[in-house]
C-alpha cells in the first residue's frame, strides 16, 4: 500500500523517536507545523500506516498506542547493507535526527533516504524479516538494565503482571555470567519515568537497557522488548510476543538466548529448564505472590504465601512457587511466636521444589533458612547456602540470608559483614540489604557505621520499619534513651497508629525509660497471659530482671521462637553471657559446642 505524504511524515518522526513515547501533541507539531489540525486527522493517518504494515489496531508489532497521551514505534529499525556493482556494500545513510526547534524543514532533503526506508518497510513486511538483519556486533555488552515494562492497560491492578515479568527477565539475564544486570530495586525507581534512556543509563552504569511494553486481553499476552545501546543510540534488536499467559517464560527464554548472543557466550542450558510450560492461572498467581512478597510488611508476606499455596494448586510441579511459599513462611516466622507449624510448611515447600529443580537457588536459600530457624541445622543450612551460591553466585538473596541467618548467628560477625556487602553490591537500592548490612555493624558492637548505614536507608524512605526498630535497639544499646524513644514512636506512625506513638512519649515523659518498660510489660502480660518468651526475656533485661528474663528465654526454648538464634550475638544479651543457663540455651540452639 502506497503512503501518503502526511503518513510517511508521521512514520519519519516514529521512527527517529523509536522506542520512545511521542505525544499527539508533538506530532502534530512536527507534521503540520503551521496548520491547524484535528487529532482524527492525526489518527487517520496512523490507520493508513497500520494498513501499509499489515498490522490490525489490537496489535502493536509496530506502532503502539498509548491511551490519551500518544504512540511509539516498538518495532526494530536497523541499517541495511546491500551490494553495489563492484561486489561490494553500500551504506544506506542515516540523516542527523531533526531539531524539534526546526521541525520539518529537513524534510525536502529526504526523497533519497524515504525511498531506502520504504525499501527497508517491505524487508519488514516478508515473514522472514529478522533473518536479513545483521546478527552480531562490533562490540560485546557488559551491562545491561531491564527497566521496568510498561503496563498498557490503563489499569493500575495489573502492574503485578508487567512487574513481575519485568523481575523474571532481571532473573533470567542475571544467569549470564559476564553480564552485569542491574537489580530489580535498582530499577524499580524508573518505573514510569520519563528520562531520556542515555539519563538513565548513565545514572545506573550501564551499557544498554531493555524496555517495553506488556499488555493482557483475558488470558491473551501481548509483550514487546527491545534492546538498546545507549551509548551510540542503536536498537541492537526488537522482539514481540502474542499468545497465552502460559507461553510467556518462553519468550522469556527467547530474549535470554538472544541477549547471550550479544554477550557473545553460549548460554546456561538450565536457563532454558525454567521455560517449562506452565498453568497460565498458577502463573498469573505466582506472579502476584511476588508482587506481595516485595512489599516485605507482615500482611504483604501472607498475602503473598496465600497466591503462592493457590499457584502450588494450579500447578503442583511449578518449583519457583514452592521456593516463594517456603520464603514467605521463613520470614512471617521471624515475627510470630509458635512458629512450627509454618516453619513445616517452609520445609515441605523448599524441599519439593529442590526436588523438582535442583538448579533452583532461591529453592536451596529457602531450605536453608528453614534448616537454621526450623531445625537450628547449622550444618545443613551450611549446605544448602553453598548450593545456591554454587548455582548462582549473583543471587542476591542467597548472599543476605547467608549473612544474617548463618553467619551473624554463629558469631562470625565479620563474615557476616562481607557477606551483607556482597548482598547490597548485587543490589544497592534494597532497604532490607542496606538495613540488616547496618545491623550487623551493631552486631560487632560497632555502633557508628551501624547507625550511619541505617540512617542511609530511612534517607530513602523514612517510614521503613527494620529500619527504624534496628536503630532503636542502637540507641538502646548506646543507652540514649530518649532517641530510643523517638524512633519507636515513630514506629507507631509508620505504623498508621498516631494513638499508639502519642503514648510511647507519655509514658517516656511520665516515668522516664523504665517507666515506658514497664508500661510494655504490662501491656504484653495484659494481651498475652505472662511471660511469653524472646519479647518479653528483652523487656526484663532492659529493666534490670535477669533472673526473669531467663526464665523467659527457657519458655521461648520451648516454643522453639526463631529469634533465639540470635542468643550469641544481640548486645541485649551480654549480661547473661557467664550466666551457666543461658550457655545452656545457647547450646540448645547449636550455637556452643
């Protein structure tokens, strides 16, 4: 189908804003310049360039729209080389990109380069297309971002699909070994961004990203990526999917293939083991147990063990979905007292999905934190972390729970404390990895980067919880009471409890630090009976109580609370450090020969 001169205009400036939003506005602007136009007029001239690509208007292989804002040209846009005369190639030349302040008066000099791109246009129209595009290039990539895709339906309620597939590229690229993959906090900050791609490459040190788009129709997946060198401007490659929500690791393992390609390595075969197909409801329930589960608040991380016990039910074989409910347990565990009963699941959990992939590294980082609060299996747990270091030593994760599950606990603090850094190199933006990097700096009684790190955090957000209790155990520990005070009642209000916050400064006033002790004591015994166990052993020795406080410890033996892995390292502990019964507890725990 033959263009009109207004439709080929309005392709010339999509394609030299490839990939990038161009408004309807600046559209118009750009192809009638000194005219007063309709936006029907702007439309109709990209139906006419939908029917000259051979694309419907529920596709976007080529030209997507974006409801009320404009369009972007997603497909890939290369340099064709064809042969002269003499055997040779000639270049097709690549006109300057046009001052927006000039708009169109370059377009005269175009009749040369718009008969090549036309040319270029029917290459795009043979069902082979790809396959005439140069594969390779001069140089390797290093580093690459996934910046978060774009979610094309308008409804806010479906960012948990394009979220999640976004972390399940971060995921699957970060098997590339000499890849350099930016963490999913990391680029999560981008997420509806407006910067130029150059900006936010350079902010992340990257040598190209990968943006796109995902839309869904029913079980229908509409998805498109492209892979960008930022440094000279050049759409390496496009790719584009349309199917079931089932097919969708798949296109995910294509990418991952293509990627390596530009890496220039042969990629992991097991990258390939994750394409399995899967229930397109267990998947869809998977994903949204993630998107709780990176929330990281106690109602978020039961919300997100409910999708992934439904994901487990859609699919019984899908081993990512074991691995997520074992984590959900392990962590709802550290904050609630009798904790077995979940603490059995987290191991049912990570064991089957060990079983059905044993290539999995969250799997084996699961298994291993149950091995340490479920069983206090030091030797196990030692296990389990190597596997998945072994597996994938970028894992993130793996590197965390290491630091603070096995090594902190076992007294090895400045283990730990390398550990914990390699966790926050991977992933420089997580405030859990930048929070607990901080306390174990506490944990070695080194106060003053402890409380500089932690401060960091709540400079990123000031209402992070961890952050906020970790640095009122300092202030505690440092005996500086009255901004020990301050930050848990800011605890209360990040806990939308202003009620709650207006007392902790009542109390404090009223009858000082030992005062506000004995109000929670109170309380505590109020809500639950008696001395219940590790809270109430803490609240006992910040009065002054040991005998108490051990009595209380033995009962939160008993009940097997996750905490009391702590016993050898919290500064909370020391006055019972020569105390017979509490080196009996810690060799209770495994944590004493």
């Amino acid at each position: 189908m033959a263009l009109t001169g207004k439709a080929f205009d309005v392709l010339l400036v999509l394609l030299r804003s490839r990939g990038e939003v161009v408004t309807k506005d600046d559209l118009i602007a750009q192809v009638w310049p000194d005219t007063v136009v309709e936006d029907g007029n702007l439309g109709r001239n990209i139906s006419r360039l939908r029917k000259a690509l051979d694309e419907s208007p529920d596709e976007h292989r080529y030209i997507v729209t974006l409801a009320r804002s404009g369009y972007r040209f997603v497909a890939d846009v290369r340099e064709r080389r064809e042969e002269n005369g003499n055997g040779g190639l000639t270049r097709a030349a690549d006109p300057p990109r046009p001052s927006r302040a000039t708009r169109w008066p370059w377009v005269a000099g175009w009749a040369t380069a718009g008969t090549m791109l036309l040319a270029g246009l029917a290459v795009l129209n043979t069902p082979n297309w790809r396959a005439l595009l140069p594969r390779g290039h001069a140089r390797p990539i290093h580093s690459l971002a996934v910046l978060p895709l774009a979610n094309l339906t308008g409804d806010s309620g479906q960012d948990y699909l394009a979220d999640g597939i976004t972390e399940d590229l971060i995921t699957e690229l970060a098997e590339i070994k000499p890849l350099q993959v930016t963490s999913r906090t990391s680029v999560m900050q981008y997420k509806g961004a407006r910067k130029p791609l150059k900006q936010i490459a350079r902010e992340l040190n990257v040598e190209a990203v990968l943006e796109g788009a995902a839309m869904r129709s029913g079980n229908r997946m509409h998805i498109t990526a492209q892979l960008i060198r930022t440094d000279s401007d050049t759409h390496v490659w496009a790719r584009s999917y349309d199917g079931d929500l089932r097919d969708v690791l798949d296109f995910e393992s294509q990418v991952s293939r293509a990627i390596a390609r530009e890496v220039a390595v042969q990629l992991d075969p097991r990258v390939d083991a994750h394409a399995r197909p899967v229930s397109a409801e267990a998947y869809e329930l998977y994903l949204k147990g993630r998107y709780f589960w990176n929330q990281r608040s106690p109602e978020s991380v039961a919300k997100a063990a409910d999708y992934f016990r439904k994901a487990i039910e859609k699919d019984p074989a899908y081993a990512p979905a074991y691995a997520g409910l074992a984590d959900s347990c392990d962590l709802r565990a550290l904050d609630i007292p009798h904790p077995l009963v979940l603490l059995a699941e987290a191991k049912a959990a990570a064991t089957h999905a060990t079983q059905l992939d044993d290539r999995l590294p969250e799997a084996h980082t699961s298994l291993a934190g149950e091995k340490v609060l479920g069983e206090w299996d030091w030797a196990g747990a030692d296990r389990e972390f190597q596997r998945a270091l072994a597996i994938d030593p970028r894992y993130a994760p793996a590197h965390h729970w290491y630091a603070t599950l096995y090594l902190a606990p076992l007294g090895r603090v400045d283990e730990a404390i390398a550990e914990a850094k390699k966790a926050v190199d991977l992933d420089p933006l997580s405030l859990i990895y930048n929070t607990d990097l901080g306390w174990m700096y506490a944990l070695a009684r080194r106060y003053d980067p402890a409380e500089e790190r932690l401060k960091q955090v709540l400079e990123m957000d000031p209402h992070f919880i961890p952050a906020q209790y970790r640095l009122a155990g300092i202030y505690e520990a440092r005996r500086i009471y009255g901004a020990s005070v301050d930050m848990l009642a800011k605890i209360a209000i990040s806990m939308g409890d202003p009620g709650a916050a207006a007392s902790v400064e009542r109390d404090y006033a009223a009858s000082g630090y030992r005062g506000y002790v004995l109000q929670r004591l109170r309380h505590h015994r109020k809500l639950h009976g008696g001395d219940t166990g590790y809270g109430v052993a803490v609240m006992h020795l910040e009065l002054g109580e040991k005998r108490p406080a051990l009595d209380a410890l033995r009962i939160a033996f008993a009940q097997h609370d996750s905490p009391m892995i702590f016993l050898k390292v919290d500064p909370v502990f020391d006055p019972l450090r020569a105390d017979p019964g509490f080196q009996a507890l810690e060799r209770g725990v495994g944590l004493r020969p």
